[in-house]
C-alpha cells in the first residue's frame, strides 16, 4: 500500500493505492492504476506530477481511513494528522510520516485514457534511513494486509 499525493491549484490530496508495479530501473518507472471516480485521478492527469509515499505498519489506521473517504470533501492531511512536506522536483507534497517518498512525472500517457494506467518516472527519492525494518503494509484484498518484516539480502550481478 502507498499514500499517492498530488495538487492542483493551491490544494493537496492523499490518496490510498493498493496496485503498482516496478516496470523499470533506469530510467525508474513506475506503472498503477487509478480509478476514474477518484479526485486524484483528474488532478494527476492534469498535472502529470504526483508524490507515491511508503508508509509503515504505524500509519496502517491512517491509510485506512485515506482510502475511505474523497479528497473532494475532505482535507486528509488535516483529517488524519498527515504533514505535507514540500517536494523538490514536484508541485504535490511529501508526507512526512511516511518512511520513503518517490516524487514522480508523467512518463507515458498512452494508457491512461483505456486503462486508467498511469506510467511515472521517479524523479526525486527520499528514504528514512533512521527506520532499519520497515514494516510496510501490502493489501490482499477485502480489507486484509500483510507486513513486511524479515528482510534478506543477496548479492546481485545486476547494475
């Protein structure tokens, strides 16, 4: 699950994702889907920049709650006790609470108007290196999560 932030004319959405996909390294491209019914899905393609946020197990409530209501009438950085961060290559914010933020652009618009699948490419990186475990949440459908807790390493020929 990701915390995806864009903004338009002066206001900042959050929005929760469940469905993105890796698609590249270089240049890092990111593929998701965003429904048409959602406030986030007008404001992206109108401004081709969002911010996908990573949050941890501790924000589990607040991501909840994100994807259950509409940026349309309700203020979610307020709501949830969420605090925008200014990005440095993007208009949308970061949110401060989140272990890792990916500030993105456009990269293809081809698939939006069929699919509703946007391609981004990261411009901009940031990552908490404080946090050595992220517990990051990946949702199953109906409610259900999972929490990423043992991590492994091995050592990869890939550059």
């Amino acid at each position: 699950m990701v915390l995806v932030t864009t903004a338009r004319k002066g206001h900042a959405n959050i929005m929760t994702m469940s469905w993105h996909t890796m698609m590249e390294f270089e240049p890092p491209l990111i593929g998701c889907v965003i429904s048409g019914r959602n406030a986030s899905f007008d404001t992206l393609k109108a401004t081709k920049q969002c911010v996908i946020n990573i949050p941890t197990l501790e924000l589990a409530k607040q991501v909840v709650g994100v994807g259950n209501c509409s940026g349309r009438t309700v203020d979610k950085f307020a709501k949830f006790g969420l605090t925008p961060v200014e990005a440095a290559e993007v208009q949308a914010p970061l949110i401060k609470e989140c272990y890792a933020s990916l500030e993105c652009k456009m990269a293809d618009t081809r698939l939006v108007n069929r699919y509703n699948f946007f391609i981004l490419e990261v411009v901009q990186a940031w990552v908490d290196t404080a946090v050595k475990q992220p517990q990051t949440l990946h949702h199953r459908g109906n409610g259900v999560f999972a929490v990423a807790c043992k991590a492994i390493k091995r050592r990869s020929a890939m550059k």
